[in-house]
C-alpha cells in the first residue's frame, strides 16, 4: 500500500505560479510512475502530467504543456508539479497517482494504482 499526501496548493492570481509535492510513505517509491490529475467542479478528473521511475521520461496534457513541469526526488520519496503561468481555467483539485506502469501517451484515472486526497489550487482572475 503506497500512501500518498498532496500539499502545495492555495489562492494565486493568473499568471501567478504555485509548485505542488506530493510525498509517498512508500519505500520502493522509486519503481512507481508518478502522475498528476486534476479534478474542476463539475468535471471529470483528467490528466495533467506524468514521470517515469527513473525521472528520464515526463508527459503533459496538451493545455499544460509549457506552463507546467514534473519532477521527482526518488531520495525523498517525493513528486512535484511546478505551475507556472496559472490560468482561471487551472482552478481543481489536484491528485497524485501512483502506478505500477508507464502508459505512455493514455493515461486514465482507472489506471492509477493509488491515489492521494487531493489539494485545492485556486486561480482568480
């Protein structure tokens, strides 16, 4: 069982910039792929970006690619999601996931092993 804890989310005006971690209990973290989603109110949860064990390999959603960045610190059992350029229409709750695979360029949320409680980003106009 891999739990996971989300932080780094608050109240930023657009433009602004916000870096999420999500931190696992889990002490073989280092062979999970770790992913962001993103769930707005009244919407589906989707996908935002995804890293690879090793870190070598990253993937974005298209309305993400450019303004956000994913990286890990496998020493400190920790993913991050650096926001950059924030936009009204990023306003969710994010999640992080883990997996035990990489789905290169479909990710699906029913795909994802575990998953964190979430953390409330909320961008004003």
């Amino acid at each position: 069982q891999v739990h996971l804890v989300e932080s780094g989310g608050g109240l930023v005006q657009a433009g602004g910039s916000l870096r999420l971690s999500c931190a696992a209990s889990e002490r073989t973290f280092s062979s999970y792929t770790m992913a962001w989603f993103r769930q707005a109110p009244g919407k589906e949860r989707e996908f935002v970006a995804a890293i690879i064990s090793s870190g070598g390999i990253t993937y974005y959603a298209e309305s993400v690619k450019g303004r956000f960045a994913i990286s890990r610190d496998n020493a400190k059992n920790t993913v991050y999601l650096q926001m950059n350029v924030l936009k009204p229409e990023d306003t969710a709750v994010y999640y992080c996931a883990a997996s035990r695979s990489w789905y290169g360029s479909t990710w699906y949320t029913n795909a994802m092993d575990y998953w964190g409680k979430g953390t409330l980003v909320t961008v004003s106009s």
